[in-house]
C-alpha cells in the first residue's frame, strides 16, 4: 500500500486529485455551440432544483444549414420522436396553421437524389393522398425544408401491431379475423386507386384506441425502390423481408396488389400463431426460403390451428401470385367465412405499455417494447475547474449505468467514447463512427457546492435536437440528479421509466467527492497501487457507511489490492466479503454489488459462485465491462473457451484499459489454436502495453505453435521474475542446451505470489515438453498443481501436451487437475 495517508478531509475535497498526462486529452475548452434548449419534461422536480428552459416560439433562421432547431417550413413545430428507420425519423409535431397534432416524417436525403426522383416521389405522394378510406392512414403534405424533405400524416391515437404482437404473441383467433378484415378493406381501396403498399407489416399497421386499424406508408416506398434499386439510404429493402413475396426478390418489374395479399397473410402467420413465418440470419437465407419452399405449415408453430385457418394462410402466401386470393375483397370474404359475427366484434380499446407513449402516430419501425435504441453518452465539456474532470466521468459513468438498465435501451461504455473528440463532428458523424441512433450531450461547472449541468438529447439521423434540459443541484445531489436526467431522457425517447437507481445513497457531499475521486484513481491505476483508493473508499464510509456504491467500491479496491499486492491475504480479502455483502444487502439490483461478491468469490476460488454472481452482474448491467472480464478469464481456465472469447472481446472493447483482457484472449485463441485470430489481436497494441509482458507473451505462444526462435529483446529489463522467463526462452530459441532450463527450474520462489510462481512452473513445463524432457515436465506440471494450479483449460488443450493424451502419468495429473476443478466449481459460500 502506497505510504500516502489522508488525515485531512477538507483538504482532499479542495485540492485536485491525481492526475495523468492523458487525461489532458479530455480537457475541452471549445466555446459552447448556442442553441435553443425545449421544454419537454414538465414533471416537477423529485430532489434536485431544476430549471426548464422555455420552448422555441421563433421559426428557424433562412440560413442553408439543414434544419437543426425545432421548426420546419415555420409551420410544423416537433414536439418528440416517435419513431426511426431506413427512411427517415418520425415526429410527432404540431401543424400551427391548421392547430392540430400530425405525424412529420424527416425524410433521409439520399432517397431523392434528383429533380427526376423528386418529381417521381411527389408523384407518389399524390396518389396516395387520393386514398380516402378510414383503415388508410391520411397523406397531407409534402415539402423542403432547407436540404431536408418531409412528410406529413394523419396521426393515429393508438399503438402499432407490433406492439400488440410483442405484448401478446398471437392474438385470439377473432381479434386476427378483424384486424385482417380491416387491413383488407383498406388494402381494397388503395388498390382500386392503383396504390400498392410493397411493405406491409406490423410496424406499418396501426390500431386506434377505439379499435380502428389504420394501414400507414402507402406510396412511399414504391419510390424508394425506383431511386434505389430496392435499398433505402440506410441499406434497407423496399419491403421487409420477413413479409416480402417471393416476386419481390426476384422479379421487382412486374410487382402487383397480389404482393400485398401475400404481405397480409405472412402478418395473419405471425397473428395466429406468435412467431414469423420466415425466420434467417441473412437477406440470402429469407430470399432462398422464399424461393425454393412452400410456406411454412403454421400448425409447426401451433397445433390447434383450425384447419380453415391453415388453409387461408397458405393461400395468401403461395409462390405463385396466381394461386393467391385475386383481390383484397376475396380475402375478405374468405377471412369472413372464418368468423361469420366479425362485422359485430370490435377491438377492445388499447392499453398503452407501462413507459410507452400513448399516442403513437404511423410510422417506419417505431421501435416495439423489444427493439432497442442506441445510444451514446458523449464527455460532458466541462466549463469550470480542470481539476473536476473525476466528477463529470463519474455522472457519465453512472447515467450510462442507469441507462443500461432500460430493457429497451443500448449505450455504449464510457470508455468507447471518453477519447472522441465529437465537438469537431456532425451528430450524423458521430451516429456513424458509433452506430448509433441518438447522442447525449451536455455541458458541466461546479462553484463551490453548486453543479450547472445542461443536458441534450440528439438525433443522429437528422441532427435534430429532441429534448434539451438545465439542472441546478449540490454536490450532495448528483446521485440523484442522475435519476432525474434519465427520466427525461426515457420520456423523451418513449422508454420505460427505470426504477430510481440511487434511493439508497448519501446526502453528504464530501463523502460524494471521495466516492468520485476513488472510483477514478482505480480506473486510472488498473494495475498499480490502489491504496490511495482504497482510503479514498474508507474516508468516504465513514461518512456513509450505508451507501452500496461507497461499500461495492471499497470492496473491488480492496479485492484488487489483495489480487495484485497481497498474494490472496485472506484478511483483506475477509473484509473485502464483508463489504460486498453489507452492500449487496442494502441494493441487492446493484450491479457494483454482484460485481464485488463475485471476485471476492473468484478470490476465494468458489468459482462457481463467482460465476454465478458475475452472471447476475452482467443481466443487471450488460455493458459491465469488470464482469466480462473476470467473468471470460474464469471460463478461459475453468470453462467453455468459445463463451470466454466472448466475454473478453466484450470486456476489452468497452474498456481497453482492461489490458488483461487482451492477454487472456490472445491465450484463448492460442488453446482453441486458432493461430491468425490469436496474431490478429496481438498485432492490435494498446497506450502504455508493457514491452516486456509483450515479448514473453510472444515467445510463449511461438512455443506453443512450434516455431521457436530468437525475438528483439531490450538490454535491460524492469522486473527480475520477467527477465528471467524472457532470457529462458531467449536461450532456447538460440540453440542453448536445456541444462541452463533445469537449473532455472530449481529458483526459489518464496517470496513470490503463488500465482506467479505457478506461471513459472507452467511455462518451464511447457518448454520441458516442447524439448521432450518428459519426466521433468511432469513434474513441474505436479509443482504447479501443489502450489495452486486453477487452469485446467491449460493443462488438457496446451498444444505442447497434445502429444501426451495417451501417457498414463499426464492422465493422472490431469485427473487431478479434474478432480480440483469440480471442486473449485461447486463450492459454496
């Protein structure tokens, strides 16, 4: 532990923290861009002061930038986002000229590339706006907004089938009568003024509170395929596949309505029996199916299917548009004959989903309760003290975490952002280096006890900004102030509200500054001293000894220090328990908790428990990326190799300061002996990669592909227990005797950690077997089980031993190795 003692609390909360020369790279003085922030959230304050402010009253300015504020054409003012796909964004908006709520579609601008296209795409929209028929969502109005173009629509009080289906699976068989008989009618009026949909699916149906089904995007993408060649601007096919006709892949030119019927028919699948009719991977997958197979016989998905009903299914859906119904009004017929009083039975009024939006205009894919929205969490620019830095990566950490635990939500680890320089790109940019679909921005100052904090809220698609906030709170608040922002963003962005992450924290600012100013010197100090961190942790529970994120964080310290410092000291990594479990006790959803009691598990060598408690990390927080690390280096050794290259590429892509990470995954292609990954990922470097943990890791693993040979070695080495490997090899590979190899063997290693001692022991048996010095390979495989040996992984896959599998000494070792493993696996707490 590092001899630096904090006696004075006081002078740790004004003075700054440790800092290290990259984090420079994060400190941004670009002068703020002014923009307009929008009032969305009107809901008072839980706990911490916050000001809204106004809406924008002023239509956007003439200049040639595309529309950015939110206005368009001076007369539609958006009001939020309701839905995003291969065409555009959709808002709900409010049409000031007529005094009504539409839907605004934000078209893409690559899907009208010329004066032609335009001309063709305004042409279309005509056509559709000819459709008059209740089941047929209305066309209003078409125009340019600087480089943009948009469209407006009817707006349906409602929700779409999507969202019925994802709530229900299938539906009762007269509910699937009546939705189809509604989409039929207003399939029948829209063909008899010659519009084909081409892309009719659940997203595009939309059921009316009352009952209504109301069909969206008529004429819309008819165009699209005739600027695109079938593909939208983001790569999508006019038509979905999974309800596209087979014609549709094959011969686009001649598509008539019976496309449409066929669209219908794979959505009734989908209604009466819960599941898609075609299910693949790849466009190819879909298309071949379609192609080559008759449709699927629905009684495979549900067996009490009236044979009536299979019989309509299959009709709808076969290859040969000649064998399909000859119109929307035959089907309708047909769809009748199933359930004779379906003119008598009306829908029973929607219920909207817990945290969904109750008003849901049509719309291309608006997300369902299981689609996710990606996003991002860009570096707050910090506008005060340089020295805060540790304070705004903390809000960024913790409103990433509490966003993670939106079912419906994707965010990208701190770490895959902290380093982009995003005030220099475009929201689109930024949309496109990520992928994903909005951004969170915000700007941070601190004067004394007092936090500002703005907060938006952008669309990556069009630039748009959709919610836009001002807090004010003491440091004393910004646990909660978290919560406060995550609610706006979930209204904004019609995702269920989370439960409030942070009821069980401190009020007290001081111990708030310490929690910060330790959870970022550990981050910082991966695999270096921790103890200035672990007092941090230690003075801020004194002052809140209930806090669980004060006690999880504590608890990782401690862990790390016995891990790294300590060799296992049993009594710090008892006090390490301790924590976890006082913290796992007061929040039992925390995944800093579960985190924590797993690698004091690991620690322990309950490997099952561990397992299990980093499982449970991982469900809670996917993006956690400690808990896929530790999580994959436990499997790598003990479990499914496959499953551990996972969790470590995971672990190594959220956080690459998680250096270990990439070792372990090199050493877990290296036993799957999947040499060109395992060169791959070593040819990928990391700032700060140790030269000399890189050079043993290299001769190691040319051992284990058999090509030995003499590497660039520095002159002088840092660590004596390094060197000593490095030279080994270095020895070897220049055609020295193994005698020098024996002698090395017979080191001390006393006052070593046992987990260094056993590398050794593996690496020297290793090169034992790789010169054919069996017996004495056997026998510091044996000096290694005795001192600890975990990895059974190792023993029974290392290439060098391959040529042991039938030797009855290996067979016993490795029974052993067994025999422990199971143990290691199953113990209990």
């Amino acid at each position: 532990m590092s001899d630096v003692k904090i006696d004075d609390t006081e002078t740790i909360i004004t003075s700054p923290p440790p800092l290290f020369k990259h984090q420079e790279r994060h400190l941004r003085d670009t002068p703020e861009a002014s923009s307009v922030l929008s009032a969305l959230d009107k809901t008072p304050p839980r706990k911490t002061q916050m000001y809204t402010e106004p809406p924008v009253t002023q239509p956007p300015s003439t200049s040639k930038q595309p529309c950015k504020d939110d206005w368009i054409a001076q007369r539609y003012e958006l009001l939020e986002v309701v839905g995003e796909g291969g065409m555009g964004t959709v808002y709900r908006a409010k049409d000031h000229k007529l005094d009504e709520i539409v839907a605004l579609k934000l078209l893409l601008p690559s899907l009208i590339e010329d004066k032609e296209a335009l001309s063709r795409f305004k042409q279309e929209v005509r056509l559709a706006h000819k459709v008059t028929d209740r089941h047929v969502a209305r066309t209003f109005d078409f125009g340019e907004c600087r480089d943009s173009y948009y469209l407006t629509m009817e707006f349906v009080d409602g929700e779409s089938l999507s969202h019925l289906l994802a709530r229900h699976g299938h539906l009762r068989h007269e509910e699937c009568v009546d939705i189809g008989s509604q989409i039929c009618k207003g399939l029948a009026t829209a063909h008899e003024a010659g519009v084909i949909h081409r892309d009719l699916k659940p997203d595009n149906i939309l059921i009316e509170k009352g009952g209504r089904v109301v069909i969206s995007d008529f004429g819309i993408a008819r165009q699209t395929k005739r600027t695109n060649a079938l593909k939208t601007a983001a790569g999508a096919f006019v038509g979905t596949p999974a309800y596209m006709a087979p014609e549709q892949f094959t011969n686009a030119g001649k598509i008539d309505a019976r496309a449409d019927l066929y669209a219908l028919g794979a959505i009734l699948f989908e209604m009466f029996t819960g599941s898609r009719a075609w299910v693949g991977d790849n466009l190819l997958v879909l298309a071949t199916a379609r192609i080559t197979s008759p449709p699927p016989d629905p009684r495979e998905r549900r067996k009490d299917l009236d044979v009536a009903v299979v019989g309509l299914l299959q009709r709808c859906m076969a290859k040969d548009p000649h064998d399909r119904y000859p119109d929307a009004n035959a089907l309708l017929q047909a769809l009748h004959t199933l359930h004779p009083d379906t003119a008598n039975f009306t829908l029973s009024p929607i219920t909207p989903l817990h945290g969904t939006t109750p008003n849901l205009p049509h719309h291309i894919n608006t997300p369902t309760p299981t689609q996710k929205r990606l996003i991002a969490v860009l570096p707050f620019r910090n506008e005060g003290c340089k020295d805060d830095i540790y304070l705004i990566e903390g809000v960024c950490e913790d409103l990433i975490d509490t966003l993670s635990t939106i079912e419906t939500c994707k965010v990208r680890s701190w770490r895959e952002v902290h380093t982009l320089q995003h005030e220099e790109l475009t929201p689109e940019e930024i949309g496109k280096q990520l992928g994903v679909q909005y951004i969170i921005t915000g700007s941070f100052r601190r004067v004394g006890e007092s936090v500002q904090l703005r907060v938006r809220l952008t669309s990556c698609t069009d630039g748009f900004q959709l919610w836009g906030k001002r807090f004010k709170c003491t440091t004393a608040e910004l646990f909660d102030l978290v919560d406060d922002i995550t609610a706006g963003l979930s209204d904004a962005l019609a995702m269920e509200q989370p439960e409030p992450q942070n009821q069980y924290h401190t009020q007290d600012p001081v111990a708030i500054d310490l929690y910060f100013r330790a959870k970022h010197l550990l981050r910082e100090q991966w695999h270096h001293d921790v103890g200035i961190a672990v007092e941090y942790f230690d003075k801020a529970r004194e002052r809140a000894p209930n806090d669980p994120l004060i006690l999880s964080g504590a608890s990782v310290a401690r862990a790390r220090q016995a891990f790294y410092h300590g060799d296992n000291d049993p009594q710090i990594i008892a006090s390490s328990r301790v924590l976890a479990e006082q913290a796992l006790a007061i929040a039992p959803e925390r995944s800093e908790a579960l985190f924590a009691l797993g690698m004091v598990c690991h620690l322990e060598n309950k490997k099952g428990n561990a397992l299990k408690w980093l499982r449970k990390a991982i469900e809670v927080s996917p993006t956690h990326a400690d808990a896929h690390d530790l999580l994959g280096r436990i499997l790598q050794e003990l479990g499914d190799v496959k499953e551990a290259i996972e969790h470590l590429k995971l672990a190594y892509s959220l956080d690459p300061n998680i250096t270990s990470a990439k070792w372990d995954l090199i050493r877990a292609y290296a036993l799957l002996e999947e040499w060109d990954a395992m060169a791959f990922a070593m040819s990928h470097t990391f700032e700060g990669q140790d030269p000399e943990i890189t050079l043993l890791t290299q001769y190691r693993l040319s051992l284990w592909k058999g090509e030995l040979r003499p590497l660039p070695a520095p002159e002088t080495f840092v660590r004596p227990i390094v060197a000593s490997g490095i030279q080994r090899y270095q020895a070897l590979a220049e055609g020295n005797s193994m005698e020098s190899l024996l002698e090395d063997t017979a080191i001390p290693l006393d006052d070593v950690p046992s987990r260094i001692a056993v590398l050794f022991y593996q690496q020297s048996a290793e090169l034992c077997a790789y010169f054919d010095r069996d017996e004495q390979c056997f026998a510091l495989i044996n000096k290694a089980l005795e001192t600890g040996l975990t990895d059974l992984n190792w023993l029974k896959s290392c290439p060098v031993f391959h040529r042991y599998k039938e030797n009855e000494t290996y067979k016993t070792l490795l029974s052993q190795m067994e025999t422990r493993a199971q143990t290691l696996l199953t113990t209990t707490i």
